[in-house]
C-alpha cells in the first residue's frame, strides 16, 4: 500500500460513485476500453457504456444525475490520515528516500521472536512455521532453495517434487510480512503488538527461513531493527512478472498484457476486442472420448479396506493450553457462566458452530487437529471446567 495524496483520498470515493452512472456489463451500446483518463486500453479489461437514449448498456439511468456536481466528503485531517496510513514500505517501491518509507524505528531479536511465536502463534502456524489446523506453513527450510523449486512443474513426471510457496521463497517484499503481524496478528487480538514486538517475530521469521541480511546470517542472537530492515533482499524479489515497481511500472504493464504471448494466451480475434462470442467459428474443440480419462498415474485405488480407526484418547486441558487456551481464556473460558448463553440452544448447536467455526472468528475446530469426538470432549470440558 502507498500513501495517497490528501486529495485523492477524498476523490477516490467521488470517482466510484461517477462510474456507477456510467460503467455496466453488456448492453445495446457499443462499449468504451479506455482507461477513460489518457485514452489508453484498460489495462483490467474493464469497460464503460455511453448513455444512450436513458440507457447505459443494459440498464437505465438517471439522466438528470448525469455531471452533476458531487460536494460529499471534506479533506481529512492530520490526525485521521495518519491513523488510515497504515503504509510499512511504500518508499522502498516508489521513491529511493529512506526518510519517505512508513518503517517505523524500532528493534527485536530472534529470540525475542521465539517467544512471542511459542506463546501466541504456535498453536495456528504450528513448531518453526510448519503450519496446521488449516493454516499456512511461514517456513519449510531455506529460502534460497526453496526459492529455485517456483520453476517446478508435474507436467512431464506427475511424481516430481512441485513448487514450495511460503514466506521466504515466495514473497517478494519483507515489509508485507511485517505489515501483516502488526496489523493483523495475533488472531483474534490483532493490532495489539508493539512496535518492537513486530521487528522481533519479524526477526524470527527470517531466522526460520535461514535467511541472511547484508551478507550476515538471521541466527538466533540477530537483533533487527531498521537500519538492517532496509537492506533485506527477499530471494524472489524479481520473481514476479510484469514490473510493477518504479515510475514508469504502469506504460510497462500496459505493454506487457498487450502481448498474449508474456502469458501463456492468444488473441482468438487479433483485430478486436470482444465481450461475448470471442471463438472463431472454425477453432477446433477436442473432446475426451468415451467415459473420459482413465490412464491415472499411479492407478486410482478402488479398494476400501482401511483398517479400523482406534479411539484415541485425549489429555483435555493439555489442548486447551495449545491450542484454545489464547482465545478462551479472556472469553467463554473453562467453566465460566458465559457458556449459558451459548447452550441454551441445545449443545448439538454448540458442537456444530465449534466443528464448523463461526463467522465470529471461531475457526473450525479452533484451527487444533482433532476428531469430531475428541473435539466434542474439548467442548464439554470447556462447558463444564472439567
């Protein structure tokens, strides 16, 4: 995210309210491509409808809405812009003037970030970032090398290692990372780190994905602060295509997508652009004959004979700690008289919001790794507080 001008903050919501007179999928009239700011090609495919006849494409408009002056809205202030500029790293992208980039002073070690990840992230992101519970994985080893296998494919041999996509190997940009613990972790108490805290599981998860800085290895007594942030080189930096860094990103990108070709496209009609019935009539469709694909490898198994699956058997409060135990104990903790509002609706109705999760933030399960039956044990132990 990049600071906006004070004015385009405001003018941002006027344009959107603009188009809605204007822009609309389909219609009797012909369509607009332009970017409808220098004439350009849309860059996203987007179009626009001309009014005609109290029509824009499909749907009627109000005519005697259309130039009508907009007043809402009013310029912000100091205050209010500095709390929406939630910017890490802008600078780094756009203007090579350290003292224009959102990073804030400040400095934490791995170790530091060891703990702060024992104590308040291990339980979603799993032991040194190797993620579960149906969250994502932060580490799988070094990211130099992890950083090579993004040019894997299985198209040739189906049994080959495929690409490994997390932290280190695959984003392009340190300050993302940092950005998203302090605004966004630790779930669900987001914005509640520090300044400080934020460069420590920084540190930490540049120490898990054994990167270095300036040539200096991220071991466990490294201490990050801002200086050093800046000098960070991610290894897939450049891994992405088109450029959408620099001044002249947008002429670059607009070229780029220009040519079918940069992504593995073609243009089915060359000498226009199309919204509907874009296939040549002569194009040839090749069809699976038969009862469709059958040459699996390996061969699909059709037997069904698992053996049967043991109870387990499960230490209740040894999970609760893990895994339940940073959400619950502010809230609905073990035994705690808040329950009464919840089973009143019957506990099935409480084993289902809990198995399945809850639009309140309640992930499925709690984001733990467990049975249907076990977690209904960690239910009524937390119901009942023993």
């Amino acid at each position: 995210m990049f600071k906006l001008d004070r004015k385009l903050i405001i003018s941002t919501s006027v344009a959107a309210i603009a188009l809605l007179g204007v822009g609309c999928v389909g219609g009797e009239s012909a369509p607009t491509f332009s970017d409808g700011v220098n004439g350009n090609i849309s860059i996203d495919g987007g179009v626009s409808y001309p009014t005609i006849n109290g029509k824009s494409g499909n749907y009627f408009v109000n005519e005697s809405h259309i130039g009508r002056a907009i007043n809402n809205g009013r310029v912000p202030t100091d205050a209010e812009e500095a709390k929406w500029n939630t910017d890490v790293m802008a600078g780094y992208v756009y203007n090579e003037d350290p003292k224009a980039l959102g990073l804030p002073e400040g400095e934490g070690s791995v170790e530091e970030g060891e703990a702060l990840y024992e104590a308040q992230c291990v339980m979603c992101h799993g032991d040194f970032g190797s993620g579960g519970g149906g969250y994502p994985a932060l580490s799988k080893g070094n990211a130099e090398d992890l950083q090579k296998t993004l040019t894997n494919n299985r198209y040739q041999d189906p049994q080959a290692d495929g690409p490994t996509r997390v932290f280190g190997s695959y984003w392009p940009q340190a300050s993302t990372m940092f950005w998203y613990i302090r605004d966004g972790m630790p779930h669900p108490k987001s914005d509640t780190l520090s300044v400080n805290q934020t460069y420590a599981l920084t540190a930490y998860m540049l120490n898990i994905n054994e990167m270095s800085i300036d040539g200096q290895e991220v071991d466990d007594e490294y201490v990050l602060d801002r200086a050093k942030f800046l000098k960070i080189k991610m290894p897939n930096q450049d891994g992405f295509e088109p450029n959408v860094r620099g001044s002249d990103s947008l002429p670059g990108v607009r070229a780029y997508y220009a040519n079918p070709a940069n992504f593995g496209a073609h243009k089915v009609k060359p000498a226009e652009r199309c919204m509907t019935n874009c296939q040549e009539t002569n194009a040839t469709v090749v069809r699976i004959a038969g009862e469709g694909i059958s040459q699996f490898i390996p061969p699909m198994s059709i037997v069904r004979d698992l053996p049967e699956k043991k109870a387990e058997t499960i230490n209740v409060k040894e999970v609760y700690s893990n895994a339940c135990a940073m959400c619950h104990d502010s809230f609905l903790s073990p035994g705690s008289a808040e329950w009464a509002g919840y089973t009143a609706k019957g506990i099935d109705k409480v084993y289902a919001n809990g198995i399945n999760g809850t639009e309140t933030g309640m992930p499925a399960k709690g984001g733990a790794n467990l049975s249907d039956a076990n977690f209904k044990l960690m239910v009524d132990y937390l119901i009942s507080g023993k």
